[in-house]
C-alpha cells in the first residue's frame, strides 16, 4: 500500500519573517476582489 505523502514547509530567516508579517495584514481590497475572481473562475470551471 502507498504511503501518503507529507507536505510540510519550514521557513526560516527572512522567509519567516516576511511570512508573519503578511499573516498581521488584513487582505487589502486589491486581494479580495482578486480572491472573488478567481473563485468565481473557479466555480464555472468543471471537473
């Protein structure tokens, strides 16, 4: 039987920090409305 497979991420340095100080940010109105694009695109697209 296959094993799953794990997926993990480790950042360090300053790949840490940019990483935690965009998690501080609320999502500006730029993203969102990209955000609702692409789910939107998303949706109409079938599997």
């Amino acid at each position: 039987m296959a094993k799953p497979i794990e997926l993990g991420l480790v950042l360090e340095g300053e790949d840490a920090k940019e990483f935690w100080d965009n998690e501080k940010k609320p999502a500006t109105r730029q993203q969102v409305e990209m955000f609702k694009k692409a789910r939107k695109i998303s949706d109409s697209i079938r599997f």
